[in-house]
C-alpha cells in the first residue's frame, strides 16, 4: 500500500488551527507570527509534506517553466546557450524542460507537443535539420504561448529570433583566406535549407567575388559535418583530386578539428598546403596542432538574452515583439592553422 498523501488540512488538524493559516505559513506569509510558523513546518517535516505546485500554477495559469528543444545536446556550442538560459531562468524562479530532436523533424515535433502538454510558458527552439513544415508549432501559436527561434530559426513564422550575422561571418572568414593567398576554397557545410549553412555560403560567395574569384560549384561540399561524413568527402573525394585546394572553410569545430587529422594523416601541411578556418570558437579549435582559426559565437550571450526577453515577457514587465530579430556580435579569431602569411 502506498503511502497515504499529507495535505495542509492532516497538519492544520494535528495543530488545531486553520488550513488557511497552514498554507500561509508554509508560503513564508508575515501575516503567521514565527513561533506559529515554526510549529507548522517543524510538523510538515516531520510527516513529509510535499507542497502541490503543479495544482498551484495550474491555478495561477502559469507553471514557471519554459520549454527548449536543441538539435543536439552534444555540442559545445548549444552546452553554453542553454547554460546562459538556464542562468538567468534560474535566477527568476523559472525551471527548463530540455529535448534533443537528435536533427529530425518527427522527434521535434514529439518534443513540441510533450512541451504543450506540460503547459509550458515559453517555447525555446533550434530547428533541426530536416524541418521543413512548422504545423507542430501551430497549437502554441493559437494560445499565444510565446516562440523564440535561434541559431536556427523560422523565416515564415512571426516570432522572435536570436541569431548572429552568418553572412558576415562567412564573409569574414573566407576573406581572412583570401588574404593569406588562397584562391581555391573549399566550404564544407550543413544543409543550405537551414538559414545558419545558407546565410555562411552566401557570405563565402560574396567574398570570393569581392575579390575576383569565380565561384566553383565543385568546391561546395554539403552534408551532416557528422565525423563519417567529414571522412568520406576527404578521403573519398577531396584528397584523390588533381589539385588540392588551398583553403578550407568548414562551419563546425569539431569538423574542422577532424578535418585537420585527417589531412594530416594524409601528408598534407597545415597552413603551408591548406589553410584551415572552422566556426564556433569551441575548445577543440584551441587545442589541435595547429590551432585552428575560427568565428567566435557567443553562446552564452545568446542564451542569457533569450531568457531575458521571455522573463520580461512573462513577468509583464515588457511585451515580446513577434517580430524581432536581435543580431549578437561575432569575432574573427586569427590562429595558425590559417596562417599562410606569417
């Protein structure tokens, strides 16, 4: 037999004195004088009270949740977003419910609806790879349960989205090449239907053509920048060409790090034969040999503003522009796997 459930009413009983006073002992209420408080939640430790804050918020319509759904949780990059959410959600009374949709749509979806159904205050997302329709989104849209979309986000829905400028930073990295004396570089990046991979390509493109140099389909290599598929482009195709390239643009650390040993391996001398910049600033790109150049993206920054402009939003201290887009900076970090030009 389970045991039986204490409620304010079992200590309210024992003591003999009312619920009400009970209940607003056990809030910390200044109206309950403190030998009484005392009293009360000296008993209801001792019977294994547990207050009911589901029935609670219920009540208040709020729970003081706020659900995220990430591609993955084994990233360096989403590790500190959520950490910087989790800071500032913390510190406002607010708990996280996380979910990975481990890059499909279907598990998004799941993750989506069990966040609904938990009555979450806020929807947090990074779309996964293969998303393509939002229909899942559709029941927070229509009770106003507000989105914030990031690093990937939703261009056709109107909801906030935090994200830094992936044109410019894949314009900034390219150049940086370009100014070591590269002319043939090969970007190695995500799924272009997603705006972070698309946005970086198009930033590759302008600044080859900035500088005079002819975009060469050839030198576009797109796929899940997974450890098996960095392997299977270099070894199955990049590294059996005529000509190598003398740069490579790769739009993930932990690719990029792995495209280093790889070509390392193969005899292939890092900057002299091929320049390398990554994308991140994760601690791998610090502690290869040679380090590798990178983008810096702030994503602690990223998720302590996200948490701000949905706690300010639900605490009724401002109200969230469905609209917005918040730009966070980024920085080119200079290493040696990049260095050409000492």
């Amino acid at each position: 037999m389970s045991q039986k459930e204490i409620t304010i009413y079992d200590i309210a009983e024992k003591l003999a004195i009312s619920a009400a006073t009970v209940s607003r002992a056990l809030q910390n209420h200044p109206a309950v004088n403190a030998k009484t408080k005392k009293r009360i939640v000296d008993l209801a430790n001792e019977l294994g009270y547990q207050s009911n804050k589901f029935a609670s918020n219920l009540r208040k319509q709020k729970t003081h949740t706020i659900g995220v759904i990430v591609p993955r949780l084994n990233s360096a990059f989403m590790s500190t977003v959520l950490s910087g959410i989790e800071k500032v959600a913390n510190n406002a009374g607010y708990n996280l419910i996380i979910s990975q949709s481990f890059e499909t749509h279907d598990k998004e979806a799941q993750n989506a609806q069990t966040m609904f159904n938990n009555r979450v205050d806020a929807l947090v997302i990074s779309l996964a790879y293969d998303t393509k329709d939002y229909k899942h989104l559709n029941s927070f849209i229509k009770k106003k349960i507000p989105i914030i979309f990031f690093d990937r986000v939703a261009d056709k829905i109107d909801a906030t989205k935090v994200l830094i400028d992936n044109f410019k930073a894949g314009y900034q990295a390219t150049e940086h090449l370009i100014q070591q004396g590269c002319k043939e570089i090969l970007h190695i990046t995500g799924n272009l239907s997603r705006n972070v991979y698309n946005d970086r390509f198009e930033g590759y493109k302008k600044a080859l053509e900035d500088n005079g140099i002819k975009y060469d389909q050839k030198l576009l290599i797109c796929n899940d920048l997974s450890e098996k598929a960095i392997e299977d482009c270099l070894k199955n195709d990049v590294l059996k060409r005529t000509k190598l390239p003398d740069g490579l643009f790769i739009t993930s650390d932990p690719s990029a790090a792995y495209a280093l040993t790889i070509l390392k391996e193969a005899g292939v001398k890092v900057p002299q034969d091929m320049a390398i910049i990554g994308f991140n600033n994760d601690l791998i790109s610090r502690v290869c040999e040679p380090a590798i150049s990178t983008i810096n993206y702030p994503g602690n920054q990223m998720g302590e503003t996200i948490a701000r402009i949905l706690i300010n939003h639900l605490n009724g201290e401002s109200d969230i522009n469905y609209m917005n887009t918040v730009i966070l900076k980024t920085d080119l970090i200079v290493r040696n796997s990049s260095l050409k030009k000492k």
